[in-house]
C-alpha cells in the first residue's frame, strides 16, 4: 500500500493532476493534491463563498454578476468585444443587398 502511494506522490508532483479516490461502500469520494495548490483554492476563494450550498437559480445569479464585474472591468480595455448596445445603431459603411421572398406557387 506504502508503494501505491508513493506512486501517485509522485505522479502528482510531476504533472500537478488530482487523484480522486472513492469509496463505493460508504458512496464518499476524496480529491488528493499537492498542498500549495489547495491553499491557491483557499486563498482565491472569499471567506464564506461556497458554491456548493447554492441552488440552481443562485448559481446562475452568481455566474451573471461575476461575468457583469468581468465586463466591467475589461471594457475599456477590449471595447470591440462587446455587442453595441440595444439602443445603438452601428454606422454602415456599404450598402446592403435586400432580398424578398415571393411565395411559389
């Protein structure tokens, strides 16, 4: 058993990957990783901030205000990524070809 272990040490050292254990009779699974990236998990994450005890709705709320805060902050940067607003017409430069479908009878 020593051996295995010190074979999926080593395996995660060299290629930083997690190792998922689980236990079928009791239904538990746990996640194996090197320490300093589980403390990276810890410190990016905002005390009390755990996803997992959100519902479906919740989820989807925190998922838009992360990606407004996002937009937010990159729109000076990238103006081109974003769409133009509703209201907003994009000048047009050509002219555009207009087709019309006549029913056939």
């Amino acid at each position: 058993m020593k051996e295995i272990f010190e074979r999926l040490f080593s395996l995660i050292k060299k290629t930083g990957d997690k190792v998922v254990f689980y236990d079928s009779v009791k239904g538990d699974a746990y996640v194996m990783m090197r320490m300093e990236d589980y403390e990276r998990i810890k410190e990016n994450t905002p005390p009390g901030e755990d996803l997992t005890n959100f519902c479906v709705p919740d989820k989807i709320e925190k998922i838009n205000q992360d990606i407004a805060m996002w937009r937010e902050e990159v729109k000076d940067k990238v103006p081109d990524v974003f769409p133009q607003e509703a209201g907003e017409v994009p000048e047009k430069n050509e002219e555009e070809t207009q087709f019309y479908f006549e029913p056939v009878e």
